[in-house]
C-alpha cells in the first residue's frame, strides 16, 4: 500500500509538540530527526472523520466469512 505522503507534513516543534503529531512507537526508520514532528493535514484529518462515520454494523455481502473445510477422508491402504 502506498504512504500516501502528501496527507502529511513535516514541521518543526515550536515550544510543545503537537497533539495531532503521529506517534512512531517502535518504529524509529520512519521517525522524524530531533526538533521536527509529522503532523496530518486537514484533508487526513477529513479523510479519518468521513471514514469513521461509515455505517459498518451489519455483514458485508461481498467479504464472505471463511468457511472451514473438513479435512479429505483418508485413503485405506489395500494388502
């Protein structure tokens, strides 16, 4: 999946971090340097409140739940 960069930037912390700034716990490749923070755009902050209104309470017809498959009789050895 793409890092869809551009719903993001990179500033620099003026006085206290802000509390929007993405939290990179564990993950220190993609941390920004000392004095800066990655912070979502209103556009990612748009994206986020129009996903988390979706209607998700019921099943979805087209995401089939995985059904079990019982294991193939086993062949009797002949004599």
């Amino acid at each position: 999946m793409p890092a869809y960069r551009f719903l993001y930037k990179k500033k620099r912390i003026s006085g206290v971090a802000s509390p929007e700034a993405v939290n990179f716990a564990g993950d220190t490749r993609e941390e920004p340097e000392a004095g800066w923070e990655i912070v979502p755009t209103y556009d990612a902050q748009c994206l986020v409140t129009y996903l988390m209104t979706r209607d998700q309470s019921h099943a979805l017809k087209e995401a089939k739940s995985p059904q079990t498959i019982a294991p193939a009789p086993a062949k009797e050895a002949k004599k």
